[in-house]
C-alpha cells in the first residue's frame, strides 16, 4: 500500500456495536494468549492467516469505528501534503509552513510543493509530547516549592 487508504464515512450505529463487540472479542484473545503470534481468520468459508500485529491493528481500528470515528489508514513511509499535515498536528497550515522553513520537520519538495513523511511528523509531534510533559512536570514541581496550594 503506498498511499493513505480513506475510509471517510462514520460508521452507522449497527456497525458501530458490531466493532464494539469484535474489538472487544479481539482484545481478550489476545490477552489470554500472549504467545500465539498468528490468528486463524475465517471469511465466507475461506480460511486465513493473519500475524498477530495485523490483529491487534486490527482491534486498534475496530475500537476507532465503535466510538464512531472515520479511519484512515496511512503508511509509515507515506508522503503527505501540507494540508494533510497540519491537520493531524491540529495546526493551520501556514503555521506548518513555518515549521517547515525554521526546519523543525523535515520535508522535501516535489516540484514547487512541500512534502512531508509521516515519520517525521510522528516523531516530531512525539518530541512536542514530550517537551510539553516535561514543562507541566517542572510548573507543577515550582508550585509545590513555591507553596501555591496546588
């Protein structure tokens, strides 16, 4: 698969139960056996044979649809626009630009337009994460220095 597969239709109340319940089903297999590391899938009677990763991904994505949620599915290795970027950093797309030029995320031009792999915006949205924690951790620690009640 080499570009982000959309599935952009909320999924209808019935289907919404019926991945609550799968994803729920799933979840326990896989906890009661930690160590099977395939699952056996039966489909209008043909059988398949799936690794435990495309499972759990599997139970990650039906949870997504039993709370109602749109998925997309996209590569770790996929090239997504700038649109597409600020949008799953939840930021306007000229902010992104910025980031871009200060050279906070990489990216690479195709033509006259920014590229930018999802890699690189997961680790830096990971970097942000954690940056954001550290100070919390450091304003939280200064308050109970400073005995401000909280």
């Amino acid at each position: 698969m080499s570009e982000a597969r959309r599935f952009e239709n909320l999924p209808s109340p019935e289907v919404a139960g019926l991945a609550r319940e799968s994803a729920a089903r799933i979840a326990r297999l896989l906890q009661a056996r930690p160590e099977a590391d395939r699952a056996r899938v039966q489909l209008d009677g043909e059988e398949i044979i799936l690794p435990r990763e495309a499972v759990a991904l599997l139970r990650d994505l039906l949870a997504e649809m039993a709370q109602g949620h749109a998925v997309n599915l996209v590569p770790m290795h996929a090239e997504l626009t700038t649109q597409q970027a600020a949008d799953l950093l939840n930021v306007s797309r000229p902010y992104l630009v910025k980031l871009l030029e200060e050279g906070r995320i990489p990216h690479s031009m195709v033509g006259t337009h920014r590229r930018i792999r999802l890699q690189d915006l997961l680790e830096y949205r990971r970097k942000q994460q954690a940056d954001t924690e550290e100070a919390t951790k450091d304003l939280a620690r200064q308050a109970q220095e400073l005995d401000m009640g909280y």
